[in-house]
C-alpha cells in the first residue's frame, strides 16, 4: 500500500510540475518531406484523445498554402496591434487549430529584442489556451528558433532513412547546441516502419552520445502507407478515415508519448 501511495504521489508531482500547454517544434532533417500532412495527421491523433490543439507555422519553407493561413495575418502583427488574435486563428476541419507566427520575409532574420519579447508574450497567452502546441518549425541564420520560448520547450528532430537525411539531422542537433548549450532531442523517423525506425535511432543517438554527449529520445515512426494520401485527398486525417490503417497506428502512438496527460493518466492508474 506504501509503494502505490508514492507512486501515486509522484504521479500527481509530475501532474503539477508539467507543463501546461506543451510546446514542441518539429524540424524535418529533409526538403522532401511533407511536413505540414504529417503536422496535420498529428495534431488530429493529438485531438481524438481529448486534447486541444493548436499548429503554428513558424518555417523558412512556404508552407501557409498547404495549412490554408496564406492570408491570414500573423501573430507578429498581433504584437503590433495591427490584427486581432481572433484573425490570426483559423479553425480547420480536423479540430484544431492554425496560425502563423511571421510572414515569410521574417522568418530567417533574427527579431530585434522589443520585437521578439512582445511576440513571445503573445504566444505564450495563446499557448494557455490549448494543451498541446505544435510548431513547423525550422532555424532562423543564427540558428535557433525565432522565440526563447520555442528554444526552451521540447524540440523534435523528424529524418529519413536516408543517410543525407540521418546527416542533416545531426547537424541540426549540432547547430542548436552550439547556440542554446546541451539539451536533449526527440527523433521521428518518417518512410519507415518500426524496426527500421529504431534502427535508425539507435545509431544516431550513439553518435550523439559518444561526441556531443547529449540524450535522444525516440518518438516513433511513420510507415510508408497510402493511406495518408488517400486521406489527404479526402481532406481529412488518416486516423479520422481510416483508423484501422497503419500510418493511424503510428500517429496515435506519437500523440501518446507527446500528450503528457496521457503518460500522467497511466503512472496514476498503475
């Protein structure tokens, strides 16, 4: 009876102590990938489990047109009080929601100091109001991410099997800590199954450890499975068509190890 009291308690610790929203940027190791899908396919596993969920585009890549923000105002110009926060929203059919951090001739260049506080603020309110923030992300010239609170939440590396992909993957990690000091990653290994996916990880996370002596964390895989693009020109997600697919599989089982309610609900009921 002991030992559940205390782990009961420390469940309920971690419960108070977590982070609520969650922010986490994914940055894909590959021009190849189709990163908003995947960002999509997320978000709406995220979503069924009982989560609220916001996606905020914050890429070097134009990709407003495939989250359908193209005209949208940006958060930046909430900062500005040239838009309202309610503008720079746009709900989407699968149940979450979208904005954009900067317009697209920002995003590389480092914002100045007032700039980049009043932007962060607004943000972070915003973030309060979900539980699960997402961002497409990618490093601005200094490379970093354009907000102190992006460079200080969870960051997700998403790679190939692709040996110029597992490259470009360590370099990022690489460049980040050069700039923000040594902190951990998650790795989301795209056009792989499972075991290929761990495959991939465990060499990555061992060249990781040995010379930059930093931790990895494997988030999952995502299968090559045409049922994403069956989905994709139905205009939902996978797991909302077809549930039973492969590629739902893998994206539920990210959603899980990334709602931090989930992982709580379960050290509680053990």
């Amino acid at each position: 009876m002991a030992d559940f009291q205390n782990d009961q308690a420390a469940g309920l610790r971690r419960i108070m102590a977590a982070p609520k929203p969650r922010v986490v940027s994914i940055i894909a190791a590959s021009s190849t990938q189709d990163q908003p899908r995947m960002m999509t396919n997320l978000a709406a596993s995220i979503r069924s489990q009982g989560s609220e969920v916001l996606i905020v585009h914050a890429s070097r890549a134009s990709r407003e047109a495939s989250y359908e923000i193209n005209d949208q105002p940006a958060l930046f110009d909430v900062a500005n009080e040239t838009a309202t926060l309610a503008d720079a929203i746009k709900s989407t059919s699968h149940g979450v929601s979208v904005a954009k951090l900067l317009h697209q001739s920002q995003v590389n260049i480092p914002l100045d100091a007032d700039a980049g506080v009043e932007l962060n603020r607004i943000f972070d309110a915003l973030a309060r109001e979900y539980e699960i923030v997402l961002v497409d992300a990618t490093l601005n010239d200094e490379y970093v991410l354009p907000l102190k609170t992006l460079n200080e939440s969870d960051i997700l590396i998403q790679l190939t099997r692709h040996p110029e992909s597992i490259k470009d993957a360590y370099t990022l990690i690489k460049q980040i800590c050069s700039q923000l000091g040594r902190r951990s990653f998650g790795i989301i290994v795209d056009d792989a199954t499972e075991a290929q996916a761990q495959t991939v990880f465990k060499n990555i996370a061992q060249v990781a450890r040995r010379f930059m002596q930093i931790e990895l964390e494997f988030f999952g895989a995502i299968p090559n499975d045409d049922h994403l693009g069956k989905a994709a020109k139905l205009g939902r997600s996978v797991v909302d068509a077809f549930p039973m697919a492969t590629a739902s599989t893998a994206f539920k089982l990210i959603a899980q190890r990334l709602d931090y309610k989930h992982d709580f609900a379960i050290e509680i009921n053990q």
